[in-house]
C-alpha cells in the first residue's frame, strides 16, 4: 500500500539553498521510494496572497518547475502539478470555508503576526491584511484534503497549518457524517530541517539572508558564501563548529566523515575566508550539474508547460470524483437525480443512484460478482468463491469499508482490491496508467458512495 506525500510549494521568490535542503531534495528522495505516491505542486494561488506583481509571480513559477525538475523530480513517477490548473482546490476551499470556524483563522500565527504589529504601531488591527490572507489556512487545507493526502512534509512554520488542515476536515467529516476527508500527518526532517542564513537567523526570503541555489550562477555562490557572518576570530585561532553556521550548512550537504574533517578543520583554527572556500567547493559539487540541467529546462518553457498540464490532468483525475461526492454529500447533486422528499441528507443520500453489486455463477459453478459505479461502469470483479455466502460476506464488507480504507494495489494497467491481505476483486483491463489511476478515484469515491449509503439505512 503507498502512503500519498503531498506538499506545496509557494511561487513568489526564487528558490535558495534553504528551500533545497528543507523542502525541495527531502521531497525528491521520498518520491523515489516505491511505497510514496507524492504529489508535488506550485501554489501559486497562495503566492497571489503575497504578491500583486505578476512578472514576479510568473518568473518564480518557471524557476520554481524548473528547480524541481533539475533536482531530480521524474514528472513520470509523481504527479507534478501548479494549483492553478486545478478549479477543483478552490471549489473544496469553499466547502471548506463554510465549516471553518472563524476564531480558528484568528489564531493562524502569520494573520496574527499582522495584527501585532498593527497593535503595536497604533494602528487598526486589520490594517493592511487581505481577506486572502486570512484565508490562506483553508485554501491549504483544499490542497492536501483534495487529494487525500496521508503526510505533508513542511517547514515548522507551517506545522499549525498542517492541525487546521486536520480540524477542518474532521469537522467537515462530522458535519456530514462520513469520513470523506483523510486527517493529514505532518512530516519534518529533524535533521536538516532549517539552514541558517547570511546573518545567521533561519535562511529566509522575509530576512533577505538567502543563498540563492541556481540564480547567478557558481560566481554568485561563492559570493554570497563569503558574505556569511562570522564571529571575529583570527586564523590559527580554533573555532566553535556548532556555533557556526558555515559548518551547520556543511553538514547539511556533506558526508558524516566529511563534516568531521570540517569540524577538526574549525577546532584547528583554519581561517574564516579559507574554511568558507571549502563550504563553497563541498556545495559546488552537489550543485554544478543541477544548475545544468536548470539552464536548459529554464531555456524550454514550452516543454515545462506540457509537463505541467499533464501533471494537472492527472491531478484532476482524482480531485474530480472526490469533488462530484462532496458535492452529492452537502446538497448540491444535480436535480434530475435528486429527487428530494421533504427532509434532509438522510433522504438525499438514500435518493442517489448507487454503486451496485451484481452476482453471478461463474462457468466452473463458482460464485463471483461485479461492482459497478453509479454509471454503470464495471469498476471491479471479484475472485471466485466456492461459497455463494463467502461472495456475501465479502460484498457486505465492501459496502462499509469506505474508500480511504481500501488497500487497492495498483498494477501497470490494473488494481487489486485486498481484505486482510488477501486480494479479493481486481479491476478491468486499462489502457494505461492514467486510466488506470482515474479508475482507481472512481473505486474509492464508489465506495465511499457505498459507506455513506449504508450509514442512512
Ligand atoms: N504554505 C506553504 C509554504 O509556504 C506552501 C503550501 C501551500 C503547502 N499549500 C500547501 C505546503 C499544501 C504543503 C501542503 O511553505
């Protein structure tokens, strides 16, 4: 079974060694272990909170696709995506705004942060601060409750986002009765997570401290390396690794044995300006042919373009079936299959066109039987059973699992649906492994369909 890895990254800045060491290569090397289904994506509709300057946000967009790919992300094996190219976060942002409690927004620490410094300047506390901002915590929760994502790995500062995320979706699950929404788990590399910056507070684009990853090329680098501040100590004399944050940021590109000889090296006394030559030619050589790479994609925007709008296909794929079974869960199905007697969602959901189950007596005599969607699509056919009541025990299962808590394993160009470790049903043959993914959302928002359904009767 794979875990679904979500995370975010916002377009407004160009990206720098921080954002690499804490977000970006984490991610990467996560995505290439066979049990992640990562989804990476650019919230550009987070940066419009940040920034009204379109060049801006337009040129940090490109350069941030074009980091991530030359940092190794394989567009084939994750689904890579902008929020833009999805009208499906901001429809669930709104199912979601209309069950948050707005005395949650007020304590989000960056909209907090706003109105403090607005107190403590005598100003309205509201000054200044968008509704977008305020709104930032739900928008971040449609993205990673669209998708159902299992773990969002962030920087600390985003820890509080990642609780909302799962108090929103639990109050959202309560109110409508079903666990539609999966509680995302926050995930932070302890040991790499913050690099310290130029000034040596936390590396960020708000302190204007940064180190930029690809921008300005190996002259750049090096550059700003030797602007790191040190403490005054002369060569010969021995300096303190730990408080360093040349030897912090070492260590979060180098070997363990490699850290130990800068370690001796600081203890040794070597000096500042050399000890920072040796920081540059370690990073240098992780970063050399990333910035190639990154050249080249930057040089091709039409090519990243496909990428991305493939990757939004793919996105969509999920976020579609999940937003049509919110939509049917909170009232707003179309009106030919609604139906409605007086009364509320007990009735609503009872009105639905369900998945069906249909069994049959298969040649050999063995029992087996089919699930199909609301459509009428096949979306599973069960193993043979020689026991017609085992065949009803399973389907009865099936009926209250519910789609997040289906084990389904997906081959190249097709699923297997598994109860306590044994496969019981796969699905049709698919064209593809994009089919087949979009196969896999109709499964499990089908079974969804079932659970709520079973519920009201
Ligand atoms: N707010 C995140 C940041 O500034 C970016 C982000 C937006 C995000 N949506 C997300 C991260 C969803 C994880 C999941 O870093």
């Amino acid at each position: 079974m794979q875990t679904r890895v979500l995370t975010g990254i916002t377009t407004t800045g160009t990206p720098h060694l921080g954002n690499y060491v804490g977000a970006i290569r984490p991610a990467i090397a996560a995505s290439r272990r066979p049990e992640v289904d990562a989804f990476f994506f650019m919230a550009d509709y987070h940066a419009l909170i940040k920034s009204d300057d379109p060049a801006r946000i337009e040129r940090s967009r490109l350069e941030i696709a074009a980091t991530w790919l030359a940092a190794g992300l394989d567009p084939n094996r994750v689904t890579f995506y902008r929020q833009s190219d999805i009208p499906e976060i901001p429809e669930l942002t709104w199912f979601l705004t209309c069950v948050t409690a707005k005395g949650l927004l007020n304590r989000a620490h960056a909209y907090k942060a706003s109105v403090d410094k607005n107190t403590e300047a005598g100003e309205d506390q509201d000054a200044g601060v968008t509704a977008g901002l305020y709104m930032y915590p739900v928008l971040m929760a449609a993205d990673i409750l669209a998708f159902n994502a299992q773990q969002v790995p962030v920087g600390r500062d985003q820890i509080q986002h990642i609780e909302m995320a799962r108090d929103i979706a639990q109050r959202f699950n309560h109110i409508y009765g079903h666990e539609f929404f999966v509680l995302p788990e926050v995930v932070i590399e302890e040991q790499v997570a913050t690099l310290p910056g130029l000034d040596g507070r936390k590396m960020s684009k708000s302190y204007d401290n940064t180190i930029p990853l690809f921008a300005g090329g190996a002259k750049q680098l090096r550059e700003t390396i030797m602007r790191i501040v040190t403490d005054s100590r002369m060569p010969g004399e021995a300096k303190d690794p730990d408080s360093s944050s040349l030897f912090t940021i070492f260590h979060a590109f180098a070997s363990e044995t490699e850290s130990h000889a800068f370690r001796r090296a600081l203890e040794e006394g070597i000096g500042w300006g050399e000890a920072k030559q040796v920081l540059y030619e370690r990073l240098e050589a992780d970063i050399a042919p990333m910035r190639e790479r990154y050249e080249e994609l930057i040089a091709r925007p039409a090519d990243i373009e496909d990428i991305l709008r493939e990757g939004a296909r793919k996105a969509r794929a999920i976020a579609s079936p999940k937003i049509a079974e919110l939509r049917a869960a909170i009232g707003l199905r179309a009106m030919s299959s609604a139906n409605l007697p007086a009364g509320g969602t007990r009735q609503a959901t009872k009105a639905a066109r369900p998945p069906r189950f249909a069994s049959f007596r298969d040649t050999d005599g063995s029992f087996r039987f089919r699930l199909f969607s609301s459509e009428g699509d096949e979306l599973l056919l069960s193993k043979s059973f020689k026991d017609p009541k085992e065949a009803g025990a399973v389907q009865k299962r099936l009926k209250v699992l519910g789609g997040a808590a289906a084990t389904v394993h997906s081959l190249p160009r097709s699923l297997v649906l598994e109860l306590d470790g044994e496969p019981v049903a796969t699905a049709p043959d698919y064209t593809d492994e994009i089919e087949r993914d979009e196969a896999l959302s109709y499964l499990r928002a089908a079974l969804d369909l079932l659970a709520v359904q079973e519920k009201s009767e």
